[in-house]
C-alpha cells in the first residue's frame, strides 16, 4: 500500500507543532509500515496575485521548502496563480491543485490519495478520482465544516463535491458529522475516527515532582489551566472572567496559561486588572507538556468551536480532568474525564467555574483519568485508519 497525502494541516517554519496531531498520525502509520508521500501545496504568484489574495482574503500556500518533524517530512507542491485565479478563487482552484498534482507527482505509483482538509484540497482529491479513477479519502478535522462554509458560502458546493465524491470520509468526531449533514451532506461514505493520545509520552508524574522541577507551588494550593491558542475560537477571551470566579470562590488557587496568540496581551491586562495569580508560559516544547499536565489539577477548554482536541485526551492520560465547553467534539473528547458546560454565552464563566471548583474540591481519580486515555492510544486508533484503507482497497 502506497498514500499519497495532500494536507492543508501542516507545521509552518515559524511553527513546527502546527497541525502536530497531523504529525503524530502520519508517524504513527509509518510506525506501522505504511509507505507515503506527503505534500503541502506551496504557492508561486506574482504582486498583483499577492494583492489580490490579502485583500479578498484568499487563503495562504505560503511555506516553500520541505519541513520535517519528528521525523515525518512534509514537501512542498508548488502551484501557481494568476490574479484571475484569485478573483474567481472558488470556481478555479480545485482544478488549479488537481492539475500541480498531476504536474508534480506520478499517480500510477500510488494505491489511493488522502486529502487532509475538506476544501480545497479534498475537492482536488475528489476531482482526481474523477478524472484518473484512483481511489481518495478526505479527512475532516473541524473548521473545514463548521465555520469555513457559512463563513465562505461560495465554497459549499465544493466541499459538498468533495465529501460527496470521496470514497471515505473520515471525521474526527460525530459532532462534526453531524454538521456536514446539516450542510447538506448525505453520502455513506463516512467513517468516524477520533484522533489518539501517545500514552508512552504522556505519563502521569508525581505532583509534587512536576511542581518542584516548573518551579510552582506546592500542594494544597490548586492549579487551573488553559492549553491552546489565545484566540477568540478557543474562548480565550473568556479566561479572565472564569479565573476571577473560581478565585472568588475557592481559596489557594493559582492559573496557568500555556500557548500564544493575538489576545494574550488583553487577557494579560485583564488578568493583572483583576489581581490573579496567572503565570502566562507561552508556546512550550511539546516534551515539556507531559510535565505541565502531571502539574494541573483542572484544564479548562472554553472554546466556541472546536474539532477533536487532543488537549483532552493529554491531560487525561496524564491524570489531568478537563472542563470544556459543549462545542463540537469537546464531550466525545472529555467523556467522563471532567465535565461539561452547555451552552456558549449565557453565565458561561460561572457555570464553567463552578465546574471547575467542584473537580477541585473532589477530584476525580488519576487512575480511571489515565484508563479512559488508554482507550484513546494512537496504537489502536491507527489500526482502525489501516483497516478503513485495506477495507476501501478491497472494494477495488
């Protein structure tokens, strides 16, 4: 069996743990002897393109040279456009990407094509099964359904197409299948697979140990954390007001914010206007976050959409619960690892604060925390992406 992956999710020069959940999949299938190629569309345009895209908000194939993480290289497929690509953008580029594949690479050495992203490259994937018969699967991962095509109505009957046409599509979460049926989605082509923990990195520690070595309090005092990006998807902005509830209401408390992004210095002001405890850390090795985990007494993900996030099965097996909001996959991913606040607006930081207080007042064991992780290792969610291929092959 031969892949040949085309991903829109994929580590950037300034970022390489961008899109890591990517990354440790496609390592883990290499683990298990699956050969692949993987590319990310990379593009060639000239000034006035350039214009063009930033002003009608065209989406960037901006990275040029080949990246590697964690051993998995990714190359880039260079594309051109023109400034009329741009301006008629989602009528041209599905066959504009089909056709640098078909450029760039010999499709007679691959048994089939998985497109990670709905739009546009599964739309490219699906037109080149169209047109060369090779067998494609396209991976939905979240914002590719639930906010992309209300945001971008021009692209839905491409990303319909897409899914539509594929041979399997592969969702993360069931929430998310649900909300491409509401696009109008009605093939049975789907297969739900949720994405994995590496439960060999992510290992619970000794809480004082973890402590002791980041430098932080020890118990009793109380930890509470954000893993992500400060960004308004991820709640971020919410971060202040649900730390100023739970210090109201719950004694030796202090909060921690792990990530970066455009809102950290409002909720840093908010945090400092309010007179809380907050260490802000930003981006962290990923090694680094098996300890911070095993630190944390809660993680909290108030987020207003979100896939699978993989930040609840980290925490979990590292004997971490979590408090999230309802928003796409968050329940699949907590389960009975935390708990849930329903909604989105109305008294959220209360809700979600009381939440957190009570998991801190009775915490959950880190036993059953760690065995709900297990459940979730990458070893047994590869094998059922490998049975879902070898099942799709045999059709053919």
């Amino acid at each position: 069996m031969k892949i040949l992956f085309i991903t829109g999710l994929h580590p950037l020069a300034t970022n390489p743990m961008s899109g890591i959940f990517i990354t440790r999949r496609l390592k883990k299938l290499k683990e298990y002897g699956v050969n692949y190629d993987l590319y990310f569309f990379s593009e060639r345009i000239n000034p006035l393109a350039r214009f063009l895209k930033g002003t009608l908000k065209r989406p960037s194939f901006k990275e040029k040279k080949t990246i590697r993480v964690h051993g998995v290289p990714y190359s880039p497929l260079p594309v051109s456009m023109s400034a009329a690509d741009m301006l008629f953008y989602h009528q041209r580029i599905g066959p504009i990407l089909a056709n640098a594949v078909k450029k760039a690479v010999n499709l007679k050495a691959y048994d089939l094509v998985h497109a990670i992203w709905v739009y546009p490259h599964g739309y490219a994937a699906a037109l080149l099964k169209q047109e060369t018969g090779l067998p494609c699967v396209v991976s939905a991962h979240g914002s590719d359904i639930h906010t992309n095509p209300e945001k971008f109505p021009q692209s839905l009957p491409a990303v319909l197409f897409a899914l539509e046409n594929c041979d399997r599509v592969l969702f993360n979460n069931r929430k998310l299948l649900e909300k491409a049926r509401e696009l109008g989605y009605k093939g049975s082509n789907d297969v739900v697979i949720p994405n994995g923990v590496d439960t060999s990195v992510f290992i619970p520690q000794d809480k004082w140990a973890a402590r002791a070595g980041l430098g932080l309090a020890p118990p009793p005092v109380k930890y509470v954390g954000f893993v992500g990006n400060l960004k308004p998807v991820k709640g971020a902005d919410r971060l202040p007001e649900i730390f100023r509830e739970i210090a109201r209401q719950y004694g030796p408390v202090r909060f921690i914010v792990i990530g970066d992004g455009k809102l950290r210095p409002m909720v840093e002001q908010k945090c400092r206007d309010y007179q809380l405890a907050v260490q802000f850390t930003g981006a962290i090795a990923a090694e680094a976050m098996p300890t911070w985990m095993s630190a944390l007494d809660v993680v909290i993900l108030p987020s207003r959409n979100e896939g699978f996030p993989n930040v609840c099965l980290e925490a979990q097996a590292c004997g971490c619960p979590v408090v999230g909001s309802s928003a796409g996959g968050i329940p699949e991913a907590i389960g009975h690892g935390g708990d849930i606040v329903a909604g989105t607006e109305s008294n959220f930081e209360l809700e979600m604060s009381k939440k957190v207080i009570r998991l801190l007042e009775k915490p959950l064991p880190r036993e059953r925390l760690r065995e709900r992780a297990l459940q979730f290792d990458w070893d047994r969610i590869i094998l059922k992406q490998i049975k879902m291929y070898a099942d799709l092959l045999k059709e053919g």
